[in-house]
C-alpha cells in the first residue's frame, strides 16, 4: 500500500491571530496549534511521515519541539521531520514536494497538505479523505479528496473591479445557489505525482504570464490558485470531495482562537465524564 506523506503548512505569520508570534507556534489550551495539528494526524494512524513547514526563524523551535518526549510518544506511529516552507502557502507545498523528491519518495505515495491552524480537526475525518483519495489512486477514479462541509451564508459575486474601490462602492453580479456550494477544509489528500505536475504547470503559467503586461486586463485575468485541489482543478485534474467537519475549522482571528478556546473546553468536559462514567 502507497504510504502517505503529511505536508503541515506552519510558515505563516498569523498577523490577523493578534500575537506575537507566528501562528503555528501560538498556544491553545496549553498545547501549540501545530502540536494539536499532529496530534490530529497521528490519531488517525493513516499519515506514515509528517513535513512540518516552517519560516527559517522558527526551525529552531519547531525541531526542539519535535524532541520533546511527550510529542515522540504521542507521535509514536508517525515520523515527524521539519523543512523550509516559503514565503506564501503555496510556496511552502511546493518546498514540501522538492523535499519528498530529495528523499526520492515513491511517485504513487499519496501527499496530505494540511493547514496547522486547522489544529482541532478530527482524526476519524482525516482518515476518511485519505481513505477516499487511496479508493480513487487505485481504481483511477480520482486524482484526490477534498473534505467540505455546506455554506450556510448567502453568498455574492461582487465586481472584480471595483471591489477594492476607495468610494465603497461595489456592485453585486449575481448569487450562486447555496446548494452547490462548499467550503473546502483540509487535509487535502492527493496523489504526489499528479500533485506535483499540477503545481509545475501552474508554476509556469504564472512565469507565462508575468512576462506580459496585459495578463490582468480583459475578461480573462490569470486564476489564482487559492488551495491545492483548486491548482488540481486547473489542471483537468478529478477531485472528489468528501463530508468535512465543523471542529476542522481554520484559527484565523481572534474570534476563532476563542471559538476554539470554548470548544476545547465543552469537548475535555465532555472526555472527562465520559471517563467518569466508565
């Protein structure tokens, strides 16, 4: 059976979290959000190797975290290494991939991105996406898995171009219905070889189109990649998606560090009389 690689996106900064620190590093309830992110990964016993991504000033820290002896017993089951990510998230996936192919990791291993600020997502739901993304490699069904939950908002195309309009003013295109939308969560769970072809053509399309000067004017402006199952889109690549979780929510803002602080607290108490009870 192919093995699967984790890539843990951990390099960004995490401004909009309101600390001073970078995000992956901030602590929930006492344990990192990149600590509860693995331990979510080694859980689900589907991840054989785990790639953190990390800016080149918290290497340090996150290789020291990795040693600590509580974190090698929880993670047990999986390795756990650490690299450079880059500067965007993308970057960093595509860091990710050139440290698989230095390991000359086998082409048909299976590639989970996952966001560490995605830090309480279930263990059962990751290995579910991975489950789905193994059934389509080896059936040639599908590229990969996506995990999506529905959108519970109404939501609006708004105009491109006067989005960013100093005057507020933004007109209102058009209301796409409710019910063919989702929200993608991750892991994203694909297969590395498609993955990483998927990234090289859209590498160089953008170096394409960076070279003219009209490449956002017209009806046509380049599509910007926003997670890896969209690059795997643009490529003519099938994704499947598969039922998400509420609990794999993104701590982007300090809403939803709170959010998450409530939530933590209500599933201990929900664990420890669980516990009592037995």
């Amino acid at each position: 059976m192919p093995a699967v690689y984790a890539l843990v996106a951990a390099a960004g900064s995490g401004s909009r979290l309101g600390f001073d620190q970078p995000k992956a590093f901030v602590e929930l309830a006492g344990r990192t959000l990149l600590e509860r992110a693995l331990d979510g990964l080694a859980r689900s016993e589907v991840i054989d190797h785990a790639i953190i991504l990390v800016s080149p000033d918290m290497r340090e820290t996150a290789e020291k975290l990795i040693q600590q002896d509580f974190n090698r017993a929880s993670w047990a089951g999986m390795a756990v290494s650490v690299t450079l990510g880059g500067g965007e998230r993308m970057d960093s996936v595509w860091a990710g991939l050139e440290e698989l192919a230095r390991r000359e990791v086998p082409e048909d291993s299976l590639v989970a991105v996952h966001d560490a600020a995605r830090c309480m997502t279930p263990p059962e739901m990751i290995a579910r996406v991975v489950d789905s993304a193994r059934y389509g490699a080896k059936h040639q069904a599908w590229s990969g898995s996506v995990p999506v939950v529905p959108v519970v908002d109404t939501i609006k195309v708004v105009d491109q171009a006067r989005a960013g309009s100093a005057d507020g003013e933004i007109l209102l295109e058009q209301t796409p219905a409710r019910d063919t939308l989702r929200a993608a969560q991750t892991p994203q769970v694909f297969r590395l070889d498609e993955l990483r072809e998927a990234n090289l053509e859209y590498l160089a399309t953008v170096e394409i189109s960076s070279a003219h000067a009209s490449r956002n004017t017209g009806n046509q402006p380049l599509m910007t990649a926003t997670d890896d199952a969209s690059l795997m889109e643009m490529a003519g690549k099938k994704v499947t998606a598969v039922d998400g979780e509420l609990l794999a929510m993104k701590i982007t803002t300090p809403l939803d560090y709170r959010v998450a602080t409530m939530l933590l607290a209500d599933l201990e108490d929900t664990d420890k009389g669980t516990t009592e009870e037995g």
